[in-house]
C-alpha cells in the first residue's frame, strides 16, 4: 500500500532550526489558548520573521513544479495529556463557515520542533466521524502514524484526515492524569490560492519574538 505520507529528518539545517527552536520559545505564553487560530499567510516575498526563512528553506523542495501561492502557518503548541485538536482535514475554514465549498491546501506539512512522550500525529484517508472521541474515525486500522522527533518533517496531501494522540499514543478521550512537556511543531499548509481572511504576520500584533 503507498504511504500516506513522506517523512524528512533533519529538514532543516541545523542554524536555522536551532534559531526557530529559541524563537518559538521566546514566544511562551502569548495566544496559547488560540494557538490553532492564530494563522498567518506568507506569499513567498522577503523573510521577515524565522518562521517564514523556514518556509523559503523548505520551498524548493515542497513546491518546486507546483503551483503553489503561498503557505498558511501557524504554531501548534498542547500538551499530550490534553489534546485539544480532533481529527480533521484542512480546509478554507472561514468560507466553509460562510457556506462555501470545502477548499482544501494542497500540502499539508508539520515540522517537529521536540520529542515528547506519545502526541504521535495520525494520517488517514477515512473521514472523522462526529459519534466518536475527537472525532476519530470509525476505521482505526489503517492509521499512519508519525511520531514527534526534533527537526523532523512530515507531508501529506492537504486533503487528507488527520490528527494528534494523546500521551499513550490513544485517541483522545478527556485529559490524562499529570503534566506532560508541551508538543510543539510549526503546522504549514501549501496553498494555491491564499485562503479566506488570513493576514500576513507583518499586518498582525502577534508572535513579535519571532522577527528578525
């Protein structure tokens, strides 16, 4: 069976990598609770924060022959032992809430940025199904998963059902007991047209421990 996904270690060079790494954490605190909707869009113009000179890295490589307009980026910061994020595919989220079509990206990427205990990322052509936890699909056997390692990158088809379990590798159900290391990856989504409503970084307040 082909792999749902393809996998990159040590994606980045190590300089750039290890600036993200203090970058993001210098970021601590700041929209935690919203971490999943706080986006930003970058059209391949001049870097100016890090993570947008990892997206000008890692373009030759995931969108060289492909028409590509720009990525959508965000942080994905949780901790294991409550995950917050359900299975789902990555889609033109304002326009579907507006009643339009389901426009999807079309790459999805995560990059690692540490290893934590579980939080394996799960890939799956089966559709999330709304009676299960996280919205899990009712077909669990053909899962691939992904587990978190520093600097390792992970692509799929931007169509593509996805999501994170929890600190035993399950599929979450409730918070588990006691703390975990927070799980952080850079989530970037290739897109060939720039989706609904979302702003450049430079436009926003946000993540300003980020610049360069």
């Amino acid at each position: 069976m082909r792999t749902l996904v393809q996998l990159t270690e040590a994606a980045l060079p190590a300089p750039l990598f290890h600036r993200l790494l203090r970058r993001v954490s210098a970021v601590g605190q700041e929209r935690l609770r919203t971490t999943y909707q706080t986006t930003f869009w970058y059209d391949f113009g001049p870097p100016t924060n890090v993570v947008e000179q990892v997206v000008h890295t890692l373009r030759p490589t995931l969108a060289a022959r492909r028409r590509i307009a720009g990525v959508e980026w965000w942080l994905s910061r949780m901790s294991p032992n409550d995950v917050r994020v359900d299975f789902h595919q990555d889609l033109d989220e304002r326009l579907a809430r507006a009643g339009g079509p389901r426009v999807h990206p079309r790459i999805s990427s995560v990059l690692f940025l540490n290893r934590v205990r579980g939080g394996a990322l799960a890939v799956t052509r089966e559709l999330p199904c709304d009676d299960n936890p996280s919205l899990a699909p009712s077909r669990l056997d053909n899962l691939t998963l992904v587990a978190p390692r520093p600097n390792r990158l992970v692509v799929f088809d931007g169509t593509l059902t996805h999501g994170v379990l929890d600190a035993n590798n399950d599929i979450p159900d409730g918070r588990l007991p006691g703390t975990a290391r927070e799980r952080r990856t850079l989530v970037m989504n290739w897109w060939t047209a720039r989706p609904t409503d979302v702003p450049t970084w430079a436009s926003t307040r946000h993540y300003r421990a980020l610049a360069i």
